[in-house]
C-alpha cells in the first residue's frame, strides 16, 4: 500500500486557506485546541489520512461500529467577513517511528498546498515540569516577520525556551512546510507535563482566535479544565491523608487524567 | 523481494466467497478457531503468503523438511445447499512491524478482493485478565446491519470492551477492509491471557459455524479443552503443595501450556 | 542506493555449482567452516555483498586500510574428475534486521540462480547449552530425498532438534530457495554455545567434504579446537581456584574466547 | 517524499574539490573540528540536506526562528597558490539508523563526486577511556600510498587502534567512497570520551591544515579548550571536597561538559 493514503471525502474551493495541527502531544494540549475550534467552527470533514506508519489499530466506539486510527482534516468556510477559509487537522496518533513523522507530515503538507494553504499554526503544549497556574503561550516562527506579528497577540519569545528544539510534528510542520514554500508559526502553551491540560489548550486558543479572528465560545472548554482541577485536588488530598497514615477514602480516580482527549 | 509474496497454488473460481481471519494472538483463540474450522471443513490450500515482515526462521518437521514461515489461504466449495464459499487465513505469525501488520494485510485484502471476497469475519481472543469459566463471544463490525445480525445470534456487544480497540490483524483486516468496500465482523473470545484456550475458540467457533451455516463436530476441540483443564489442574495443585511446604511429586508440565498451537 | 549491492569482481562460467553458506551465528560454527573450506579450497573472490542492513562499519587491517562490512562470494573450479564447482558464501555479518535478512538472502539467492546454483548447503552450529565433546552433525532439508541422501553421510534428523526451527540466514536460503527452485540442507553442528567452536566446525566440514568429494586437510582447524580447549581448560582451573578461595594466579584469558572468528 | 533531500543554495564551480566530514560523534572532536575549519576558512553555504533519517525535529534560535535538522555543505575556493578547493560537511545528526546511515552518506558522495571530489577526510574521536593529556592523530585509509602520506604529517597508524573498526559517518564515507573512486582518509583524535574535547579537535585540525595547505588561527579554539579544562577542573574539586566529607561550595558546573557542540 502507498506509506500515507488520503481519502478526500468533499471537493472544496477555500479561500486563501490557513491550515491548524494539532495532534497527540504534550499535555495533549495541541489535539484539545485544534478539536476544540473544529467543534466550535462546526468544521466540516474534508479528508482522512491512513498510513502504515501509524499504529495497526482500530477503535470501537459504543455502539460497536470499528474505526481505523487516522489524522482527519476538516474545513470552514467562513462568512464573507471573514479573512480567510481554516483547515484543522487533527487525530489519534502522530507517526510512530522518526520516518513515519517525516512521510505524513510532508504529504499532509503536499495536500494541503494543493488546497492552496501557504500558512500554518501548529498548536503544542511544553512542558514546564511543574504546576503552571497561569500558563503563557510561547512561540517560535519561520520568520522574523512572523515574530514581531506575534509578539502583538501576546505570545511570548523566549531566549531560552524551547531550548532543545521541537520534536514531533508541531515543529516538523513548519520545518518541512519551508519546503513546500509554507510559512508558520508554533503557539506552545505551557503545562506542567503531566496530565492533560485543557486550561493550556484554552490559553493557546484564545491566541489563536484572535490571530484568525474568528470568536469561541470557551465555556465548555472552562468546565473540562475546572474538572480537571477538581480531579487533582482530589488526589492532592488522598495524597495528603495517605502521608498522614490514614488511609485514602475510597479510590483515586488518577485514572481519569490519562491522555483520553 | 516483494514486500509480500503470494503464491497462488490453486486457481478456482468461487461463490459469493467469505474470509475467515484466525491468526496467532490471545490466547490463540482465533488460530486455534480457525484452523479447526480449517480442518473440519476439509478446506483445500489455495495460497501461501511469504513476507519479509515475518522473523527470517523456518520450521523444521519430524522428517527433517523445513518450511518457510508463512501465512496460507485456504478454501471451501460448499454443496450447492450453502449459502457461500468460504476462505480461511491462518498462519505462523502476524507481521511484526507496524508497517508489516498493514503491509501484509493490505496484499491479502487486496487479494481476496479479487476473488470476490466482500465480507470477512476475524477470529479472536479478548484477554480479561482472570479465568473465564464460561467465554462470551465479544463482537466489534463495520456498519450498523452487522452489530443487529451478530445480536441474534448472540454476540455481545459491550460499551466498555473492548475499551483500547483492537490491536493487530483482526483489527486491520476490518479496519483496511472498508477501504476495499469489505465489510466485516470481529468475534473475540473471551480468555484469561494467559495461556492458550481451546474452549474459548469453541465459543468463537460454535457463533461462527451458525452464521455461516456449516455443521461443525466439536469432540476434538473439547478433548483439548479438557486437556488444557488437566494439566492447569496439575499445576494448580503443584502450586498449592509448594505453598505447604511440600515439594512438588514431579516436574509440572507447565511448558504443555506454552504458545503452540 | 540499492538496498543490496553486489559487485561482480570476475566473471566466471561455472560447472554445476552448488553453493556453501557460512555465516556468523552460534558458536560461529558455519563461518569457520565455510572460510575453512574457502582457504582450503584456494577458491578465489568471485563477488562482494553490500548492504545498507549490515553495519554502518569498517574494518582497519594492521596496515592501516580500511575495509566495508560485506559479505562475499568466493569459487572453486574443481578438476574434472570432481562433479561440480563450488561457491562458498562468508562474510561479517548477517543481515542486522529481519527485513534485511529476507533483502540479502533473496538478492544472493537470484545472484547464484544466474550462476547456475541449483543447490545449496547451509552450515551452522546447534546450541546445546552444555558442553559437547563429541559434537553429532544435525541436519534439515527441503525435500525427502535430500534427507535419505544426508542419512547416508552420518547427519542426524531428530525427531526434537531443532524444535523451534532455524532462525536466520541458514534457514532462509533454504526457505526463500525453494522459491527460486533450488533444494538444499542445512548441516548443523553441536556446540555449547558459549564460545567458538572449531571442534563443531570440523565435525561439519568432514560430512560436507565427503558429500562434495573433496579432500580437506584439518591440521589447522584441530590446532585451533585445541587452542580453545586449552584456554578453556585455564580457565576451568582458575575458576576452581577461585571457588577454593585461592586467588587466581593471573588474568584469565577470558576474552581469548570471543566472538572474534 | 526522497529519503534524503538536497537542496542546492549556490551554483558553483570548483578546482579539484577535496569533501571534509565532521559530524556529531565521540567527544565530538570531527563536528568541533570541520565547524572551526569552516568558520576559519569563510567558507560559503553549497547545500542543505534534510532526511527523514534524521529525527523529527526544528531547532529555535535566540529570535525565535526555526530551523529544520539537516546537514550542511560549505565551500572555500582557495586563492590561486592553494592547491585546491576545499568542501566542508557538517550538522546536527548523523542518520539514527544505520539503514539512515547508508542511504545519507551515499547520496551526500554521489552529490559530491558530481562536484569533482574525489578525495575525502574524514573527522572523528578516538575514545581511550582515559584522560588524554596529549592526544595523537590516529588514522585509517582507503589505500597504501595514503597511509604512506599521512605518516609525514605525524598521523599514526597502530596495529591495535581501533580495533573494532570505525562505526558511523567517518567510516563510510571512506567505505562506500570506495564504491564512487573517492579515496580518503579518517583523522581521529585520542580523546577521553567523557565530555566534549575541543583539544582532541585542535590536535586533528593541526594535522588536516597542513596536508590541505590552509592557515587557521587557533586562539578561539584553544580558548575553548581551556574553558573545559577549567570546569573539569572545578569538577574534580568539587568531587574531592565530597569525598573528604565536605559539601561541595556550589552547583558543579557538570551540565556545561555537555554534547553541545
């Protein structure tokens, strides 16, 4: 079979495209973003990527119909106010193996400049190490141009971070995307790394809406991340009561924080 | 070499024709189904399937003959009273690379494809990680019409199992399937995991034998059954002697439990 | 570039050749007979196997120059009162994943089809896991006759060995040479498997000569079985001091021992 | 997309082109090397190679600007009294598998041979496992008369060293340059393998300026060597101090030995 196979599912015209990633990641706060704006976009489904480079799996959902594991693309016309037409680009996996990043990204990118995008924001969390209470958006651009147009929506250049660079397919999108004639931008919202992070998804949303000007409704992505909170505190007390001998009263849903966007 | 090499041993021309999927896995329910099935059915060779994304290894019988690793089709020609024809796969192995799983499955689809295949049952085992006294027969399918038709006769399906999907070939071959307008169904066994488990084949097989109509004679499968029910006995009370402190009479057969189907 | 590179360093019309393989593997058995026969033979280099699934490595001989990891192909041309000419495959390597096993063993196998190879003789050593003074010479084949034929010569066909069947590049050109209709068997040695064992490579290459009527002198190869015997033995000695509490009176030469054929 | 991409920055014409390696490897001594050659010598950017053999990653400078991993080549066109034109490669990574590996170093020698190289140098450390007060140039070449040269400019060839042979770019490169008609030369620098040695580098680069007649001014590299000295120095005394009993007087410096090129 072809490495990466990519069923258009609508033949559309868009207009001066802007194409958004957000995949699996850290925090999953990249694959929060880009799934919350589709829904709140009402983006329509345009494509599905397949590929052998992702695992060989499939899902089951609850009525037991099966799903191959893929990167889905959908679109949105957006009224005639609008500055341009968006792509989101989302799914289950990134490519598994260093190849398989490479293959998908660069004919996610072939595709999609045909489709005529010649921009694209990759949205990614990073990772703190610690408890980020008011997480910031971090950025890294193609080009200085990009850079000081960012800088205005507040997103923050650091000297020092990302210092070892970006891996995976946030960075690779732009660093392939150069190729195909592609400029970019990475909003990265800080997290601590280690459960997922929809209050870091919001902060990079609420950049990005800006940039695209398009309006979100936050307060579905509010409740998620308030219970989130809520799940933490938990076991912060269990934690808490089990350091003071007694034991924890009843089980700790850690479980729940697990990387289930 | 090809990726993946088939070599047609026979050319028949066959009826409305169903594949049956029973390759290596959990619990080895659905080789174990599948070349019952195989068995009982008298079904005749009709292709061997040779890959690269096998281990390098050959396996050597009693008189000394090695034999490539492979994967083999076989057939069935029904009388003229059966509803179909029927193909069943099994083999030594499933690939052992990601990109093999789709490698090989993508051939054999591709394949089966042109022999009129358009629908495919994929045998398997559903690891519930405790002894399963009397299995259940899980089910996952590609459309709606399948989950109904697998509901009578009775085929479960859960909201909650199988929760992660399904990992391998069984998964694939639906997965991919649809992408060739093959529709499909997966039955899964239940089983503990850890051994090897005829009597969740049976279950596997005595849906299997109803939907597609053959008459199949279980006296083998169960003498194994029983067989695997001894020896689990043996150790059983081998372990508990060793707990009292009594040495165990004699070496445990745990090896008989091992995975040779 | 190619995946397998073969360069052709004479040409050569050969009488019926059969082709010998000996490559690293347990107790580097097949190799040391095969560079065995090649050096007692004289034979000289016919062609030289290259491949990206070897190693990312070269060697430096004492003077300096380097030289690729390969694998090569060497022939004999015998008298005409000998039956046929002789190939015999060596090399530093095997193919170091399982595609690269079926990459190169299917490209030497086309290669020696073009040469006229019909038959091949694999060599290889069997690890018993215990030391083993009078090592007995297994055997497998692709065919009944070649069994009977074998019989005659002293190999043994065990009902139990090899169980799990051969792994690697000994049974592959068994395997995948069936594809290409050439027949043959592979000739495996006894050894313990913890080191080298020349003493195993002799007991092969005495069957192989007689089966290919050719005579072999083994002055060198029973000087160096009894070579490692001798370091074995010291070795055996210092451990005995050692475990009676007396420090060892030197270093053991351990490393004497090494996979360094 | 090509497993490996080479994008031409500037056409140029070059006079009996030597290609100089040194990428990421022991002590990094061949990367620190060939880069203070290239910054040295001026030399001007040919070529930028991108592989999916590379990891999926950008780097982020101090302005925020991304840069895909690659590879680099750079050339000097010499004044009329040198004797030729000089090409220098250089990057990130070398390939992170030794599929990779192959497939890189071949494409960057057939690019290079189409430029007119025919002789190549290549850079690297030679891990002793010891500190090096006073490090050697060990080498390693395609052919007897290059040994012979080398000789005069102080290189040694030992009949132990390296033992095993050299694994990775600087290895291939002679390797397969063999198979282009490219002859060559690895330079290795003893070195401790502890942390990156940029005197090992020094001891190199003296050796290679006068074989290919270039002045390079040594003050900042020398500097640099002296600044690791420096922190190892501080190290040591910080793990006396330890030993002794007494806590050490501040964060160790350790970080600052990094592969850091």
């Amino acid at each position: 079979m072809e490495d990466v196979v990519i069923r258009t599912l609508e033949k559309v015209e868009l207009r001066n495209p802007v194409l958004i990633e957000g995949l699996p990641g850290v925090g999953n706060v990249g694959k929060l973003a880009a799934d919350y704006l589709r829904e709140q976009l009402k983006a329509k489904p345009l494509a599905t990527i397949y590929s052998k480079f992702f695992p060989p799996q499939v899902y089951v959902n609850e009525d037991g119909i099966i799903r191959l594991v893929s990167n889905d693309l959908h679109y949105w016309k957006g009224p005639p106010s609008a500055p341009r037409d968006i792509l989101v680009l989302g799914g289950d996996y990134q490519g598994i193996s260093p190849e398989g990043q490479y293959e998908i990204t660069q004919r996610v990118l072939d595709y999609c400049h045909g489709l005529g995008v010649r921009e694209v924001f990759t949205l990614a969390g990073f990772a703190q190490g610690r408890v980020v209470d008011d997480p910031r958006v971090l950025g890294a651009a193609t080009k200085p141009e990009l850079v000081e147009a960012m800088k205005k929506f507040g997103v923050v250049f650091s000297r020092n971070d990302p210092g070892g660079g970006l891996i995976g397919a946030s960075g690779l999108f732009l660093g392939l995307g150069r190729l195909f004639g592609i400029e970019g931008v990475c909003l990265m919202g800080e997290t601590s790394g280690y459960f997922v992070d929809p209050r870091s998804a919001q902060a990079v949303l609420k950049v990005l809406a800006k940039i695209l000007e398009v309006e979100v409704d936050f307060t579905a992505l509010e409740a998620k991340a308030h219970e989130i909170d809520r799940i933490a505190q938990k076991i912060h007390e269990a934690e808490a009561r089990t350091t003071e001998g007694a034991p924890p009263s009843g089980p700790t849903p850690r479980e729940d924080l697990g990387y289930i966007g």
